[in-house]
C-alpha cells in the first residue's frame, strides 16, 4: 500500500506566513519534525541535496515548497476544461511517462499555493466573463492534487466552494487513493471526481510511488458513495503484450466493485500513450531501466504545437485499441458517455 505523502523536506516562502494556511503548514511539518528551509522563491529552490542528477531528482519529488502563487492568469485547459485553476505544481509520483518531467524542467519539487482565497477570487472572474455559460476548471494539469491534500485540504476548500457556485463546476484526477477527508465536502454534485485507471500491468511497471489498482478502485467506489459525479481517465493506454485481456480485466473489476447506481453518470477520457523527443530523453535519464517501449520506428508522428511533434500509435492499432476500449465501456458501463479519444 502506498501511504500517503510526507515530504523529507519543506520550504517556505517567508510571504506564504502572511496566510494561515502557511502558518498551519509551518506548525503541522515543524511539529512532526520535518526540516524546514525558506527559499525567497518557489520558482528558485537551490542547492536541494543529492550528489547527482538522479539523486536530487528523487529528492526534489519528496520535497514541498509552500509558496504563493503570483500568476493568477490561468492557462486553458482543453478538452476536459476551459481553465486549469493552479492550487500546486508537481507530484510526489514516479510515472515514468509523465509529461511533468518535461514541462517542469529543474524544477520537480512540489509546490503547494497558500493564497487559496486569491486564486478562487480569480476563478470567480473567469466565470463572471463567461455567464451564463458554465466554466469548468481542471485542477490536476500541473499536479496529482489529490496526492497532496491530505496535507494542505485546499481541494476541499476549493470543492466547497464550487459546490455554492452557480456557474462553475471543478474537476481534478488522481492516482492516489487518499481520499477520506474529501468525503465530507460539501460538493452539492458539482465537482467532478476522477481516478486514473489503468490496466494493472501498466500501474506494476510504470506507476511506481502511485496508489495500486486495488486501492485506487476501493477509494472511487467511497467518493460514489459520497454523491460525488464520477469519472475514468484511462491513461496512458499502452498496447503490451496481452493488452486486449490487461484492459478486459480493468472494466470488468470496475464494473464488478462500483455499485450499480452509480454506473450512469460515469464518465471516460481516453487518451493514448504518446511521446515527444525531448521526454524521451529525460525518461531515459530519470528511469534508466523502464520497460517503456519509446521506438520512435514503432510509432505514427503527429505534428504539434510549437513544431515539438509527438509519437503516438500508427493508424490501425490505433484503430484496434479504440474499438476494443469502446466496446468494453459499452458492455460494461452502458449508461456512461466517453468524452473524448485522443
Ligand atoms: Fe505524473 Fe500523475 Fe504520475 Fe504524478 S501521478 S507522476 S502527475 S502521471
């Protein structure tokens, strides 16, 4: 079982004590003994240990920087969502394919915002400018935040918060199964919850420091329980051998272990493993021994933003893999839509 995360060492932005939050978080690591440091910027932690790249990588992502985030411009988000709100930056997790390790460079340390009020006051504005329209904001696009807010309960408060709003709806995904003192929010069906699924080869070899498949399936049937929209982002899907049988097996547990009431307004993203060439690098750097087949020979390029192309599955076993998926979620969740395929 993968407990839940304790960082090994905290920094502090001195301004993050001007909130209580900070405050509450300088009290809860100084009493459980944790080292403290203060950084003048989240953006410029320096001279983190480690005596090589590898090593002060591991570090970093065991290492919480609690700062105040400056930017209150939020990135889009599509298509899951217009905006992404920014409550933390990083995860504690060692998914070998995460995009994360590309777009956050030097810097894979946690960073957790303690300027919750200023960030909802923002999302408030984005959604004044869109009314009458519902504004749906994602808040995992640059963290697993769930993973870390059994520490800091800003999604809670977020969840609350978005459960008196008329004109907003949140939505997060996690791997992390660490979800009890979320049970309780007050949601009002607005929030909803996803869970990254996979098959359980793909959580054995390529999730390492995430919640186990068993566990990430025990906490989604209590969030059903507590009233909470549900959701299922399969991702990455990844063709190994005996894929067809691996993703069988994940639909049929699901659908085995989530009560029945709950399986209509369930929703699936489904998205393909891709790879860009500069993550390719820093995979191989980060996980010298990944089993992650990263043949660029093997894969179909896809042209993309900012002349960075990406490497995703050639035409017919992309084919093959959204029909057999598509075909699983219809038998065994009949009632749920798929949002997207990508
Ligand atoms: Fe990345 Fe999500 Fe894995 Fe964290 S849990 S390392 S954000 S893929």
């Amino acid at each position: 079982m993968v407990k839940p995360f304790m960082p090994q060492l905290v920094y502090f932005e001195p301004k993050a004590l001007d909130y209580p939050l900070g405050q509450e978080l300088l009290k809860k690591f100084t009493d459980l003994g944790k080292e403290i440091r203060y950084t003048t910027s989240h953006n410029q932690v320096r001279n983190l240990p480690g005596e090589n790249d590898f090593q002060r990588y591991r570090i970093a992502k065991s290492t919480l920087v609690v700062g105040i985030r400056k930017t209150l411009k939020f990135d889009t988000s599509k298509p899951s969502a217009e905006y992404a709100i920014p409550f933390a930056t990083g995860c504690m997790g060692h998914c070998h394919y995460c995009y994360l390790q590309t777009t956050m460079g030097s810097k894979p340390y946690i960073r957790t915002y303690v300027n919750v009020e200023e960030i909802l006051e923002a999302a408030e504005n984005y959604m004044e400018e869109r009314a009458p329209e519902i504004t749906r904001f994602e808040a995992s696009c640059t963290s697993d935040i769930v993973g870390i807010d059994h520490l800091t309960h800003t999604l809670k408060r977020a969840i609350e918060y978005f459960g008196q709003s008329d004109l907003g709806r949140l939505r997060f995904v996690t791997k992390f199964s660490h979800v009890d003192h979320l049970l309780d929010a007050k949601h009002n069906g607005r929030t909803r919850f996803r869970f990254s699924m996979n098959a359980d080869y793909v959580i054995k070899y390529f999730e390492p420091g995430t919640s186990r498949l068993a566990e990430r399936i025990e906490a989604a049937v209590k969030v059903a329980h507590a009233g909470y929209p549900l959701g299922f982002i399969i991702a990455p899907i990844y063709l190994f051998e005996g894929w067809k049988e691996g993703y069988r097996e994940l639909f049929e547990r699901l659908s085995r272990d989530l009560p029945d009431d709950t399986k209509q307004d369930i929703t699936f993203e489904l998205i393909q493993h891709r790879f860009t060439k500069p993550a390719k690098k820093v995979i191989l750097k980060n996980y010298p021994m990944t089993k992650l087949e990263l043949d660029e020979e093997k894969r179909r390029y896809k042209w993309g933003r900012y002349g960075i192309g990406k490497y995703i599955y050639p035409k017919e076993e992309e084919s093959e893999m959204k029909e057999t998926l598509f075909e699983y979620i219809h038998t065994y969740f009949p009632g749920s839509k798929i949002e997207y395929f990508t």
